[in-house]
C-alpha cells in the first residue's frame, strides 16, 4: 500500500479499490477507476475523487513491489455495490483484501497497521503522517524531478493544475537552484 501510494500518488481510497486488471505492467501505468469510500461506515465502490479517472506511470520499482505483493497474496474478488449503499453490485478482483472477499476498512487499516508503523517509527500521528503524506511525497519527488505542474496535476486527479501549483509550490526548486546560480 505505501509503495503504491507513494510512488503513484494515489489516495488510501484509490489503493484499496485497486484491482489487477488496473495495472498495466507491460506500458508502466496504472489505471486509477475506484476508490472504496465509505458511506454510512459502509464501504462502496466509487469513482476516485471528482469523478476523475486517469492513468498515472508504475515506477518499475512499485511494479516490482506489487508483483511480489501479487505473488504472496493474490487478487480476490470483492462485490461491492456502485456509488451508495443500495447501488447496483461490482466486483473488482483488488490486491488488498480482508478474508472471504472483504474490502479491507481504511479505519481499521489506520488503526491497526499504519498508526503502529508510526509509533514504531517514533512519527507523531496526526494529519502530517497520514497515509496522505504520501501523495504529498510523491509530488515533491516528482517536483524535484523536474516534472511539470501539468503532468503532476493530471497524476495527482486534480481538475485544476491551479490548485495543484498552491498546494505544491513550496516544493518547487527555485530557479537559483534550477539553474545553478546562487
């Protein structure tokens, strides 16, 4: 899950309703088309944030690290009903799954296997360690990569590039540090 929200930039909804046949190995991408949400404390399938599909790159490392995931815990086929809690039922064979076919809670995900990472690690929990930290991560790797305002926000989902510029401007190199002068 950190691999591919970190290196993909996807949300903790987006991975868990991450399914095998997103993943395209062979062109290095990843189809982003569900995220499990909760309604009611329900999970559901849903498109991703705003409605906004989109194919964001599978960076061989990830590629690699959910292959090996794949191979030690393979795909099950979780039905979950489309957008509210008495949609019509979707099955998606997703990577991350409980027994018997369920979604796996991000609640009891945070609670049982992110907030103890934190602890262990000694990061205070709060909003800024977040499983959402991540997607700030990938973007200033992808910002000090040199990567474009454009690309990054068609990455990250976000309809604006706009926005994408006021919530990650201060990752940006400076032009001194871009261009060599000081």
């Amino acid at each position: 899950m950190v691999d591919l929200a970190g290196g993909c930039g996807l949300r903790q909804g987006e991975v868990l309703g991450l399914a095998v046949e997103d993943l395209d190995f062979i062109e290095g991408v990843v189809h982003v088309v569900r995220q499990v949400k909760l309604i009611r404390n329900r999970p559901v399938f849903a498109p991703p944030k705003g409605a906004k599909t989109r194919t964001v790159p599978l960076p061989e490392s990830v590629a690699r690290s959910v292959e090996e995931h794949i191979s030690q815990h393979p795909p099950a086929a979780v039905t979950l009903p489309w957008r509210a809690v008495d949609g019509a039922p979707v099955t998606a064979s997703v990577l991350f799954h409980r027994d018997q076919g369920r979604p796996v809670n991000r609640n009891d995900f945070n609670r049982w296997a992110w907030h103890p990472a934190l602890d262990a690690a000694g990061v205070s929990r709060g909003r800024a360690s977040g499983m959402h930290a991540l997607r700030h991560f990938y973007a200033s790797v992808l910002l000090d990569a040199g990567e474009s305002i454009k690309a990054l926000s068609e990455y990250l989902g976000h309809h604006d590039p706009g926005f994408t510029l006021r919530t990650y401007t201060h990752l940006m190199p400076s032009s001194e540090k871009r261009t060599g002068r000081r």
